[in-house]
C-alpha cells in the first residue's frame, strides 16, 4: 500500500513524530512527552497481512509512570476545577481531528481494515463528533442541583448536590473500531474533569498513538490530563485496573476480559464502566416486509466484517417462512463485495488478524459438525484475514454458535413458532446488548420492549449518534457510554448541607 499519511507538530517542548502509513512508528505520551519505549511490537495491515510498522511496547513501569503523570495533574493541577479550561482544549481536540482527517483515515484503514465507507461513518467522522458534543454539553451540563431545606432538630438545614469528577480514569479498548473506543471514553472524561490513562489494543495501536501525538502537539490539554500506551504484554493493563492511584476503569472488549477487569478493580472498589461482547438476535415477524429484513440483516453481519459486539448475528424467522427468508439473505450476501478495503465499491474488508480468522473458521465448523446448514460461505481467502460471508441454517438456539460471539461475517437463522417462541429465544443469552425487530410498527415495538437488551432498532431503525446512551444489559455490560448518561458515568456527586441561620424579627 502506498498511501501516506503523515501527522506531526511542533508544540515548544514536545518532541514530534512522524506517522505514515508504509512506515509508521508511534510515540507513548506520558506527562506531556512523546516517549520512546525500550522495545517494540510490529502492526499488521490485516487485508496483506504485512506489517505496516511497529508500536512502542509499554512495560509496567511505563503504566505506573502514566498513571502518576495522570495523578499528579488531577491532584495539583486546574483540570479538574476549569470548565472553561476544559471546554477550549475539547474543541482543540476536535479541530486538530477534523483537519488531520483525510491522514487518520488512511491510517484506519491500513491498520484497522475499515473502508474508506466505514470511515466516513462509525470508524472516524462519527467519533470526531462525539468530541465535538461534548465539548458543547460540558458548557450547559449542571454540575449543581438545589434540593431545598428540611426542618431538623429545631433547625432549617439547606442542602445541595455538587457533581465533581470520578479522578484518574484507566480507559482500555478493543481494535475494532478504536477512533470509536478511544474517543467515546476520552471526550466524555475529560469534559468531566477527569484525567486519563488510555490504552490501545495490542491489534490497533498505531491510530490510537496518533491521537495522542495530536494531543499533545496541537492542543493545549496540560501535561499528565491525557497519557497514551500501547503494548502487548497483558501485565500493563493488569497494572492499570490493580492501581490504587486509578479511581475508575472503562473498558470495551470481550466478556470474559470484562469480568476479569472487574474482580481486579474489586480490590481497590474502583468504579468500573464495561461495554463487552454481544449475540443480538434480530426478529422478522410474520408481519415483516422479508426483503426489507433481509437486506438489513445481510449487510449489517458483513460491516467490518462482522467485527460489531452490537451486530444482530442472531435471525429469528417464523418457521413457516423460513426458507423463503434464507434464500433471500442469501441472494443479499451474494451481492456483497469483499477485498481490498482500498479498492472502490468493497464493501467488507478483512478480519483483524490470522488468530480472529481461525477462531471464526473454527465455529463454522463446529456448527457445521453440530448439524447446523452451511447455506454459503464459510471459507478463508488469502492473502490478508478474509473470511466469506456466511449464512448457517437449522441451527438450535442452545448451540455454541448460537450463544458465542463470533466477531466475524457469520449470521445464523433460527426458527420460531410465535411472538412469545421469538422473544424466549432471544432473551435466551447471557447478552443483552441490541436487537432488531421487524414487522408492523405497533406489534413491533410490543416485541422489542419485551427484549432485555440496551439498544433496539425497529424496522431498521439507527440508534447511534453522540447523544445516544449506549450500553447493555446482563454480562453485555455495566454503565452507558455516549449522551448524557455517558458523561455522568464519570461524575461523582458530593451532598453539602448548611445551617440555615435565623432571621430576628423585622431583621
């Protein structure tokens, strides 16, 4: 690949780096300073499979070091106090990104192998604004609520809520959409005051480095407020969420990571945000336009190449429309262009990796083996992490493929006999983070309200924006990122209460 894309500044006392996609070499920001580590990790174009450049590995002592970069400016410095402060350097942060867009894009897509489509949607253009948004919700946002007075011991006491931030915030992403991640967790932390130690995953570390480089050579964000890492090694993430000097973790990744995070914060009773895995279940009821259903649930598996935790991967059909519909979805992934995420008119590029691939390719076959129907799909392509798109029919909704998030292009069809078959199968998970429902708009919604999940999109219906609380219910997460709800994840609120003194007579 030989696009370029190159991202740099000269900010008095911080040293600039150079990032280019074909040769890329990322920098640690920690308390203010672009830092080499000791060691490195190569990052891989997941549609070549070969590597694009290589990302500082961070060590312990580089988290710890970050973590009291980020203690020492919540403590002692202004951050945590100037709203106004704290509103200039977000709309920094969002025109740094909004003119350094066309070289982030290209980075995404080496290193993410997002379309440029994609990101022109949820991978980059939409989480610029998220900073954008909160920029202006931190200049309106209440941070006091009067609650009157109450008459005790013979006294009138008044009393007031003050809302503060949460304090030093370790936020760790995943790798597939990390522009998303990075800047969902950033934006609303440091509206509220926070200060922070983000971490990239292991797969994506490049783009996510690139964010901290524009912070720290564009705005004025002061030394310590924001710290970046990457690495491989596990134990740097493990330092973060054990550190008694870290107030709060917010992490997006799989469950099994998520319920690891959180009996390690129990130890220090740290308030914890998870966004983790999801096996959505979309529902066509017998009502439905078939088409319309099955247009939206073949295109929406294959985004990112199926790489969503809030994809619909599940398709609840009735069961005497159940071929009909699987020929349709079919004929719709048929339709789908796969390849090179460069190449005009692809629709879905690879997977991230060979490791993501095989554990893809290895559910298939599972299922396959379980009795379910291979209708298409279900093979790898080289060179890069493709995997076809893959449609398995006459699956039991108790099997493996069934419950496990796959995180690729896999869409499995389950047949139901009613409304009430359909909404017992799709709560039948231990996720609940999204869902579909198809069919007349009343029936619908009566469906969709009896889905325990934390978002819901009917008749195709889209629920992401800025100001949209996202989240889910059960082991799909604690917490809602995005909208108002996002920012008060990361506020804590301080009850005060005075005596009232009294008033002497004609006083």
């Amino acid at each position: 690949m030989q696009e370029t894309a190159t991202i740099s500044g000269d900010r008095s006392g911080v040293v600039g780096a150079d990032i280019s996609v074909g040769g890329v070499s990322g920098r640690l920001l920690i308390g203010g300073r672009l830092l080499d580590a000791e060691r490195t990790f190569p990052s891989l174009n997941p549609a070549t499979g070969e590597v694009i450049g290589h990302a500082p590995d961070a060590t312990v002592a580089d988290a710890e070091a970050a973590v009291a970069a980020a203690r020492h400016a919540f403590d002692s410095g202004e951050w945590s106090t100037d709203v106004e402060l704290r509103v200039r350097c977000l709309e920094q942060l969002h025109q740094v990104l909004v003119e350094h867009r066309d070289e982030l894009a290209a980075l995404t897509i080496a290193e993410v192998g997002a379309t440029p489509a994609l990101c022109q949607g949820a991978q980059l253009d939409q989480p610029i604004e998220i900073v954008r948004y909160y920029a202006e919700l931190a200049k309106t946002y209440p941070l006091t609520e009067d609650l009157g007075n109450i008459e005790s011991r013979g006294m009138q006491h008044h009393r007031w809520v003050e809302k503060e931030p949460a304090g030093v915030v370790a936020a760790i992403i995943a790798y597939n959409y990390p522009n998303q991640l990075a800047l969902a967790k950033l934006a609303p932390a440091l509206a509220a005051g926070c200060t922070v130690v983000l971490k990239s995953a292991p797969d994506t570390p490049l783009i996510t480095l690139a964010l901290g480089e524009l912070i720290a050579n564009h705005t004025d964000i002061p030394a310590g407020v924001v710290n970046v890492l990457s690495g491989a090694d596990p134990a740097v993430g493990a330092a973060l969420t054990t550190s008694p000097d870290v107030d709060m973790v917010t992490f997006t990744g799989s469950t099994p990571t998520g319920r690891a995070i959180m009996a390690a914060a129990s130890q220090t009773l740290k308030k914890v945000f998870l966004e983790l895995g999801g096996k959505s279940a979309a529902i066509v009821l017998d009502d439905a336009d078939f088409g319309t259903a099955a247009l939206f649930s073949a295109f929406s598996m294959v985004t990112h190449a199926g790489q969503g935790c809030a994809l619909t991967s599940r398709l609840l059909v009735p069961k005497k429309h159940k071929d009909e519909i699987v020929e349709l979805v079919k004929t719709n992934f048929g339709l789908v262009r796969y390849g090179d995420p460069t190449a005009q008119g692809t629709y879905m590029g690879p997977l991230i990796s060979a490791r993501q691939r095989d554990k893809v390719d290895g559910l298939v076959q599972r299922a396959v083996e379980a009795g379910a129907t291979l209708v298409t799909g279900g093979e790898k392509v080289d060179p890069g992490f493709f995997y076809t798109p893959t449609l398995l029919a006459d699956v039991d909704p108790g099997s493996e493929i069934a419950q496990e998030e796959v995180f690729g292009p896999v869409l499995v069809v389950i047949a139901y006999e009613d409304d009430d078959d359909a909404v017992r199968i799709a709560n039948d998970s231990i996720y609940g983070l999204s869902g579909a429902v198809f069919g007349s708009e009343e029936r619908a919604l009566s469906v969709a309200r009896r889905i325990r999940t934390g978002t819901f999109s009917i008749n195709g219906g889209n629920y992401f924006s800025p100001d949209s609380p996202f989240g889910g219910f059960k082991q799909s997460g604690i917490g809602r990122e995005m909208g108002r709800a996002g920012l008060e994840e990361f506020l804590e609120s301080k009850t005060f209460a005075v005596v009232v003194p009294e008033t002497t007579a004609g006083g």
